[in-house]
C-alpha cells in the first residue's frame, strides 16, 4: 500500500489508497498460500460443505450474526451522530482511527501471537499453561496501554494537529477531533483484553462465548446510544465505544474466570495488581499533566515523539520500582 501511495498519489490521487488495500490483500493472501504449502498444507476447493463441518457451522453462523449486529450497531452510531454539532461523525472516525492504531501496533499482535500457543496447551491438555498465559500477558498489556492513552489523553490535540492538520482542516476541526480522540483512546483497553481473552476461548472450544461477548457490546452500544439520544444528552453519545467495549469485556473476563473456575485468590491478585497499575500510572499522568501545563508544550512532531519516550520509559521505571511488572510466579494455582 505505501508503494502503490509513493508511485501513484501525485497522479491517481485517493484512487491510489483504493488499489494499495486491494493489492496488500492479494500480496497477503498470496504469501499467506506459499507459507501454507511449506507448512505442507493445500488449499483445498472452496465447498459450502465445509460450514457444516463439527461444530464450525455454530461458530460461523454466530459470529456471522455478531457482524450484523456489529454493523447495524455502526449504522445507528452514525445516525444518531447526525442530530449532533456538524462534523461530529468524521471527527469521531479520526478518533476511532487513531485508537485503532494503538490496538493494531500492540493488542493485536499479541493476540495473534498467543493463539498458537492457546492451541497448543488446549492440543496437549495443558489448560493451566494458557490460563498462566492469558492472565500474565494482559496484566502487562494493561499497563502499556494504559500509559499510552494516558500520553494520547494528556497530547490529543498535539497528535490530532500532526496527524490531520492539512488543508481545510483548521482550529475548530482540531478542536473537535480532538474532543473524540479523548472520548475514544481508552476504548484501546478492553479491546485489547478482549482480543487476547476472546483467543483464549475460542482456542478452547468456547465460540460461543466470543459470539455472545460481541453481540452483548453492540446492544450495549445501542443503548448508550438510544438512552442518550432520549435525554438530548449528546456529550454523553461520544463515549458509547468505550462504555459498550467494557461492558462486553467485562462479562468476557467473567465468563473466563467462571468457566475456568479460577481461584479466587488468583482473581484478587490479579484486579489488585491492576489497581495498583493503575494508581501510579495515573498519578504519573496527573503529574505530566500539571507539568505540561506550567511549562508548555512544543508541538514539533519530533518533541511529542521524544516527550512520549520519556513520558513511558518514567512510567516503566515506576512499575519497576514498586516490582509491579512480575505478577505471577510460575508455581501459582489457578484452580480453586
């Protein structure tokens, strides 16, 4: 896509983004089929048979389900969004978008690098391994993301001004952008909870779980909506994201403790180091914050960039100086 975007920009224009998405995917599922013919493993003719393969079939069409709703959920965000001040849904989109980044550079990465090994211990019977795996791995994911939204939170304009200043895009649009990136960039933490938790289940057989997570987040986020929408409150509108992603993560973190049955000593280990994260990180932003506003703030991309290093290197060393990045020792029992 960056190829297609610096040979053919100046003269195709956004076309050139239409055929950069369309050639990455073909490039991705080109390799993808090499890799897998390495792996020993053909690409077998598409049949409609195979949706009725075992239990596949209730996976797909429920998770097929959950992307309607998912959709009609977007649909009914955009209108409700339209009764709004103008210019209120791109600017929630450019939230939207800058949160996105923030899960794809670290949720989902990690997600997608646990998953195997999900397999793996699920395969040799081995659940304590995945159960060790999962609650360890989104431990330390809650706090990198947790001192990146913080940053994004306390530099929302900074970073909106630097991304999306161009052309007709002047104060007031910044301004507003800005107003839904904070409204938004926390939403990157239970979806990063989600994605790793929602691997888990569906690694051990629990799709279904995942399925009803997802359709209990776009209910959620339709109600957000319609009660808000009621009450002429639209402030509230711009945190239906983040309210509805909770709440589904919430009942995912509930649902893999139940079905697991956890201990409740590992339960309170694990929400009490959270807390703790969360205390000093916090304080830490506080801090910045104050910081910030007394002294000013350069907006140079290169000073936000050097500002967020220091900003996350001080967050670490706190973790580090309170011995809050090792929160499970190996030999824990997770069974209750």
């Amino acid at each position: 896509m960056i190829a297609c975007l610096f040979l053919y920009a100046a003269s195709l224009g956004v076309k050139s983004m239409v055929i950069g998405v369309v050639l990455s995917q073909i490039f991705v599922l080109f390799f993808s089929a090499i890799a897998l013919k390495v792996q020993g493993i053909k690409l077998a003719k598409p049949r409609f048979s195979v949706f009725m393969l075992g239990k596949f079939h209730k996976l797909f069409w429920s998770l097929l389900l959950t992307y309607f709703l998912a959709q009609g959920y977007a649909i009914y965000e955009r209108s409700v969004m339209l009764a709004m001040k103008s210019g209120t849904i791109a600017s929630f989109q450019y939230g939207v978008t800058l949160t996105n980044v923030i899960v794809s550079v670290i949720a989902y990465p990690l997600a997608n690098l646990l998953w195997p090994r999900f397999l793996n211990s699920n395969a040799e019977k081995n659940i304590d391994d995945a159960i060790f795996t999962a609650l360890r791995s989104t431990a330390v994911l809650y706090a990198v993301l947790l001192i990146i939204c913080l940053f994004c939170f306390s530099n929302s304009y900074r970073i909106v001004e630097i991304v999306y200043a161009r052309g007709a895009f002047d104060s007031a649009s910044i301004d507003l952008a800005s107003k839904t990136f904070r409204a938004a960039i926390f939403t990157a933490i239970p979806i990063g909870f989600f994605s790793v938790f929602g691997r888990f289940l569906m690694s051990v057989g629990a799709g279904y779980a995942f399925a009803l997570v997802s359709v209990i987040v776009s209910f959620s986020g339709i109600a957000v909506l319609a009660v808000s929408s009621f009450l002429g409150n639209y402030n509230f509108v711009l945190f239906h994201w983040l309210i509805s992603n909770s709440i589904g993560t919430l009942f995912c973190v509930i649902i893999f403790f139940r079905k697991f049955q956890i201990s409740e000593y590992t339960v309170r280990i694990w929400f009490f180091w959270l807390f703790k994260v969360s205390i000093i990180v916090m304080l830490l932003g506080i801090c910045y914050e104050q910081l910030t506003i007394k002294f000013g703030a350069n907006r140079s991309i290169v000073y936000t960039a050097i500002d967020g290093g220091v900003f996350f290197v001080a967050a670490w060393l706190g973790l580090n100086i309170f011995r809050l990045i090792d929160i499970y020792k190996p030999n824990l029992n997770f069974k209750a």
